[in-house]
C-alpha cells in the first residue's frame, strides 16, 4: 500500500507522527530517502529533532548556536528543502523540534551572540539575549573551564584568531574566547583581568555561576524568550518556514524553563497562525495541563505511564519489595530518596540557582541569610511537581509551604517571609522560584533517584513514579476518556530520546512482576557469584541487561558505567572511584564470560522473552489506539531493545523495515518471534487505519470482558456518536494467562454481528453471549476490529 494519504493533503492535526533524529550521520537527505517507507507505514508527519545550526559534533541538536541556520553538518537549507519536497511528494507534513530555552556555548566563536557578549559585555547588542546577572559577577559572566585556579597562569593571548572579527583571542587550551576592543595590552592575566567575563575553575559552576542554564550544563546558557525582540530573533526562521508550508507543527523543548510558558506559548500561537503545537511537559501522575495554556497538549510521557502500568501485575509488589529490602539493608522510603536526591541538586550542582535566587529576594527582616537559602532549598526539594504557573498550580506552592513547616519547624520565620513572596505571579523571584524547580525535579528524581531505587526499573521512566506499582484497566480506562475530553490531540509516545530505555525493554521487564519470586532467586545466585558492594546498583544493572539482552559488551558496559554515576553512590561523574568502577565492570563482563552465569542469564531471557513481545505488542497497540496523536520513535516498529541515550540513538535499518513491510503488504500474517515483523504489522495497520478512517477514532468507551480470564483483557471501543469505530483489544499480564490455561470463556461484550480483525484480516462474529476471545487472540496477542 503505497502514495500519498489523505489525497495528497496534509492535515492540521496529525494523525500519527514518526521521530527521526537527524544527525551528521544520518542527514537530511537521508531522512528524505525514508519519505516514501513513512507514507507505506502509515504516519502523516515525519517529526524531526532540531535542526538550527548547533555545535560542532552535536549528535543531538538541542546545543543551537545561530537561529538564523539550518545546521550545515545536518544537510543545510538544501538538504532541509529536498527533505521537505520529498515529504510534500509523498502527501507528509513535518514537525519541526523547537528549542527556546537555551543557547550551546561550549565553543564561543561558533555561538555569535554569545561571542559578542563574552566581547562587549554589556555593551553587546545580545547582552539582552543571555539570563546573565551581571551584579553578582561585578559586570563581568563568570565561565567555569579552569582545571583550577592557578591554570589562569596557562592563558595565552593568539593574534589573528579564527572567531569574531579575526582580531586577537584569548586561549586556554582549544578553548577560545574574544577581547575586548583597547584590552589587549600587557600579560595574558592582564589581558583576562580586563575582560567582560571572567574563566574560573570549573568547580566553581556548583555555587557561583551567575547566567542561568540548561539544567546543570554550563554549556548551555539560558535565553530570555519572554523579551518579544528575542523571541523575534530567534523564531525568524523557524516561522518562516511555518508561513512557507515547510513546517507544519512545532514540538517545544523544556517549556518549564521558560520564564513565561504561558505568555510564550500565546505569543507562539499568534505567529504561527495557531499551528499543532505540543510541549515536552512533564506531568506528575493526576497533574494537567494548565487550561489556558495554547498548545494540543504533551509530547505524552504522561500517555507512556499510563499504557505501562495498566500493563504491570500489581501482585508482584510484596515480592520485589521485599527483595528490594533484602538488597538495601532496610525498607526504601522513596520519598526520603527523592528527597535526598533533590537536595544533593540544591546544595550541589544547582546551588549557583538556588544562590541567586536568594539574591533576587534580598534580605528577609528577622531572617538570617543561611536560614532563608536552607528553606529555599526545602521547598525546592518538596516540590511535588516540576513546576508551578502562577496563579495556576497556586496549590502546589501552597502545599509545599505547609508540608516544609511541619517537618522542618525550625524554619517557620523563613518560610512565613518566603511565601507572599514566592506567591506573587510575574515577579522576578517568583518566577525563578518557578524556572529552578524544574530543573531540581529532573536531576533529583530522573538523573538520581531513577538510578538509585532499583525494586522495578520497568517503572523508573520519564513521567512515571516508580511507587505506584501497576494500575487497574478501570483507571486506564478513565484516564483515557480524561485524555479525549481534555486534550484530545495530545501526542502519545513509548520511546523517545530521552526515555531511560525503550518501550520493548520495559515490556520485557513487565514481565518480571509476574515471576518475582523466580527473579528473586536467580538474582541472588548472581549476586553471590559476582558481588558488588552497592547491591542495588547491581540489581539495576542486572534487570537491565536481561531486559535489553542479547547486547554487545561495549554497550553493555557504558549502560553500566552511566548507571553507577548517576546514582552517585559509588562513584559520581566529577570524582569516579576507579576501584569501585573495575568491580562493575567485572561484573557486566561476567554476563559474558562466565559460563554459568551467561547460560542462565540467555535461558531466562528465552523464558521471559515471548511474554515481553506479548506486552510489546499490547502497549503499542493501546498507545497508537488510545485517545491522541500517537508518535513512533525511529526504529521502533520493530523489536528495539535500546538502553538510555546514546544508546537509543543507534542507527536504523530501514531497508529490512521496507522488505518486511512488502511482505506484509503480500498478505503475510508473521508470528510473533524474534525477528519483530509481528510488531510492523501491528504498527503499520493500526496507523494506516487511524490515517485514512479518523471518523473509527472519534470517541472512547470501555469495552467489558466477561468470563474466566477477563482481567487478562483490556479492550476499549472508539466509535464517536452515531458512527462505527475501531476496538482495540489487548493481552494483559500473559504469564498469568498461561498459567490459568488460557482464555476459556472469556469473552467481549461486543454488538452482535460479524467482526473483522484489520491485523489478521480475519473475521470473528458477536452473538448473545459476546465474542469469544480464544479464536481471536490465537494468532496474536491483540486485535484491532471494525465492523464487517
């Protein structure tokens, strides 16, 4: 099934959008080559990561550089209009990644604007551009790339340099920045003492920085979109290409470091002409959207936790609790953790935020200065959320300030001060309260404590919370009809580049709440072969090598080392113990080399893998299914066992994706087996489907399950008012189902009448007593039925 949906027109709203992350190795024109494979498999719009000009050597392209560009390495303007032409040719749109928070820096000379303040200061025509507090530095940006203090004593003045102007540079090392007009004059010290910025050892970036960033990344300097000429400046071309018809909708990075997301996402509406716009927007379980907000919705975190819990055997909690205990010493109050996490990030790598917003407050009457930072760094730490918008989310700000008092009395007068003035929308120290908290939130509870609590990696995933242990098929199914009602052209997604590991890792591992007490006991077989003093980072290590098995040694071994220094129990990025390092690794090689170990590590993976393609195939069916825009992320119609970046970003095979899809396309009805084309099938007809009929997707209903089985089922129809629609059904929990003998009676209360199953092409009939689910599941474990 080939040429161009939906008559060659492309849609306003997507029906189903694909990520491509382009890259140097993987350009433009490339992503052109794939154009007519995406219109076979069934998307509307390719969905691209950024692609402004960045930084030499990106592999993301979240480190723009020049807003005016796109990025030659990438395939430039030229390569970007042949990408474009050859979507258009093939009936696609395109959504185009957008980052407004942040600036890369790493290398002055390649980031004019920011060559030019680091060169006039103040003075800079950009000066405006950078969140600098220009105060606390005395006039000049304080930039940490000094192995150490002294090393200012290795700066060197180099005439006739290749940045700016080509006039005389400073140097460090490869590290290059400009000086000032009448600075040049005397010793390299003397030249830097003169200077708008001031290069200080690196450690330094924890407590005196004094730009906002991205995060902790002191190369990625914060921008102040808020200001409309800025926002102008750096939205040029990308509107541009919005009012050409080459962009179709925009995908917005980390809008909660924004100081006015609201405002931004107003200001972005108008230019755009009210383009699909979606936010990379973290929501904590329960949390919305704000209402007024101007955007379809998320980039669908929040969808991603909903279709894994629904997918997780609430009844293995005790079991892997108990062995969570076991290996930490005690019972984990997560909570505590988090806790303890978010503070190491307030009183670490973010207390240069946490310093100048004690700076913007001022003094407090009646309150010490060390007083007033410690119940900052207490509510930033509660926070239970990523982030408030004043006056919305007013409550959570509330909460917190009640929660802080009665743990921490000590602190009443501070925090009596803090709370008018942290209350107070629009003020600048409200606002940075609102821009820190984010950033507390991610490092705290996705970069620390993910990587710390190991019970059940399957649920320490980006918008999830590991402490809720699975959900019922009721609460899917109300959170869906939320879904339809609320934000019904929100995107829905199982993988992206930032997921801690891909969506068939975690099915797999899904698996493991069924068998805990199995689990259990060829873990601590392992543990006693090949000891680890920090043992539940070795119970990560090891659910994660069996969820992403068979991998390479290489991969198997960053994934480990990442994992240690995150947690930072061990070993941290900035101090790596090497001893401690040399045991992990022996450990991974261990998976490898030793005998017993690897042949019990390829027998469980044997056993436990055809229930984790059941569930793979089971929540990609409900994610493209459910209420939404339902996004695939590149390479992900097949298995892809895919660990957190940069594993994830491997290169895709797309020539085996097409020659499979021909098959299918042949009328071939694959088993669900190792090699994944069960998978393509899936994904290709359920978004052929959503492309060429959106009235089957219209509205939401659950369908019941009757019979022996009917927890093991989860089925929802979404036909709208007064029409037909498709009903998708899916296998939940299949070791249980086995081990119960299978589906028996159950069957779905569905209208009488015949059935047919677009996956399979088979056709089942309803009669009085529902349709049998035995004959429709045997081939697969799920369907996707219209009325025949």
């Amino acid at each position: 099934m080939t040429g161009a949906p939906n008559g060659g027109r492309r849609r306003e709203v997507p029906s189903a959008t694909y990520r491509l992350q382009i890259t140097a190795e993987f350009p433009l024109d490339a992503a052109a080559s794939v154009a007519g494979y995406l219109a076979d498999l069934g998307v509307s719009h390719a969905y691209s990561s950024p692609l402004l000009r960045a930084a030499e050597g990106s592999t993301h392209g979240y480190d723009t550089v020049d807003h005016a560009h796109i990025d030659e390495a990438r395939g430039g303007r030229p390569g970007f209009d042949r990408f474009v032409a050859a979507l258009h040719a093939r009936g696609l749109g395109l959504v185009l990644d957008l980052v407004p928070n942040h600036m890369g820096v790493a290398d002055p000379a390649a980031a004019p604007w920011w060559w030019d303040v680091l060169a006039h200061g103040r003075g800079s025509a950009h000066a405006d551009a950078f969140d600098i507090d220009w105060e606390s530095g005395g006039g000049r940006v304080r930039i940490p790339v000094l192995g150490s203090a002294e090393d200012v004593e290795k700066l060197e003045v180099v005439t006739g340099g290749e940045g700016g102007d080509g006039a005389a540079e400073l140097r460090y090392y490869d590290n290059r920045f400009p000086i000032a007009p009448g600075t040049g004059g005397g010793t390299p010290q003397e030249v830097h003492a003169r200077q708008h910025y001031e290069l200080v050892d690196w450690r330094r970036a924890d407590t005196d920085l004094n730009y906002r960033r991205f995060f902790a990344i002191n190369t990625l300097a914060g921008l102040r979109v808020e200001d409309p000429a800025i926002f102008d400046a750096t939205h040029e071309l990308v509107l541009r290409l919005v009012a050409e018809g080459a962009v179709d909708g925009l995908r917005i990075d980390h809008p909660d470091g924004l100081a006015d997301p609201k405002g931004y996402l107003d200001r972005l509406a108008e230019a755009s002409g009210g383009r699909w716009t979606v936010v990379e927007k973290i929501l904590e379980p329960g949390e919305d959207l704000p209402e007024s907000w101007r955007t379809a919705g998320t980039t669908g975190y929040d969808a991603l936790a909903e279709v894994d819990d629904v997918l997780v055997d609430p009844a293995g909690e005790p079991a892997l609790t108990a062995l969570d205990t076991e290996l930490s010493g005690a019972p984990v109050d997560y909570a505590r953790l988090v806790h303890t996490g978010k503070r190491e990030v307030t009183d670490g790598m973010l207390g240069s935020e946490v310093a100048r917003l004690v700076r913007v407050i001022g003094e407090l009457p009646g309150v010490p200065a060390a007083e007033q930072t410690e119940a900052l760094a207490e509510l930033l730490a509660s926070f239970p959320v990523y982030r408030s918008y004043l006056p919305d989310g007013r409550e959570h700000l509330d909460a917190t300030v009640a929660a802080v008092r009665a743990h921490r009395p000590d602190l009443a007068a501070a925090l009596d001060a803090l709370h008018p003035v942290l209350s107070q929308a629009g003020t600048e120290a409200a606002t940075r309260f609102e821009q820190t908290s984010g950033p507390v939130m991610a490092k705290g509870v996705e970069d620390t404590a993910y990587y710390r609590w190991a019970r059940f990696v399957a649920l320490n995933e980006v918008g999830g919370d590991p402490a809720r242990f699975g959900t019922t098929v009721e609460e899917f199914h109300a959170a869906q009809q939320r879904r339809l009602e609320r934000r019904p052209a929100s995107m829905t997604t199982l993988s992206t580049h930032d997921t801690k590991r891909s969506e068939d890792v975690r099915a797999r591992l899904a698996v493991l709440a069924e068998i805990p007490t199995e689990w259990a006991r060829l873990l601590r077989g392992w543990l006693d072969r090949h000891p680890l003093a920090d043992r539940p980072l070795a119970h990560l290590v090891w659910q994660n090598l069996v969820g992403a098995w068979p991998l390479s040694r290489e991969r198997a071994h960053a994934y480990a080392e990442k994992a240690a220094r995150e947690a930072g129990t061990a070993t941290t990025w900035t101090d790596p113990d090497e001893q401690f390092e040399g045991r992990l690794h022996a450990l991974v090689d261990a998976a490898f080399d030793d005998e017993r170990t690897h042949g019990e590590i390829e027998a469980f993976v044997a056993r436990i893998a055809p229930a984790g393609r059941s569930n793979s195939l089971a929540q990609k069916l409900l994610q493209l299914t459910m209420p939404g825009v339902p996004d695939v992320y590149q390479g992900a119609e097949l298995w892809d066992l895919s660990l957190v970046d940069p594993d994830n970003r491997r290169p895709v095979d797309y020539e085996r994706r097409r020659r499979l899809l021909a098959r299918l396309d042949e009328g071939w009805v694959p088993p669900v087996d190792e090699e994944g084309a069960a998978k393509l099938l899936v994904v290709s007809r359920t978004l052929r489907a959503r492309r060429d009929h959106p009235e089957w997707y219209a509205g939401y209903a659950p369908v019941t399950a009757t019979g022996g089985a009917a927890e093991h089922v989860v089925a929802f129809d979404r036909s709208g008012p007064g029409a037909g629609g498709a009903v998708a059904v899916a296998t939940r929990l299949p070791v249980g189902l086995a081990g119960a003998g299978g589906w028996g009676d159950t069957a779905l209360q569905l209208p009488t009448g015949a059935w047919r199953d677009l996956l399979t092409g088979r056709r089942h009939v309803s009669d009085a007593g529902g349709l049998p689910v035995a004959p429709l599941l045997d081939r697969l474990p799920v369907a996707l039925l219209v009325r025949d």
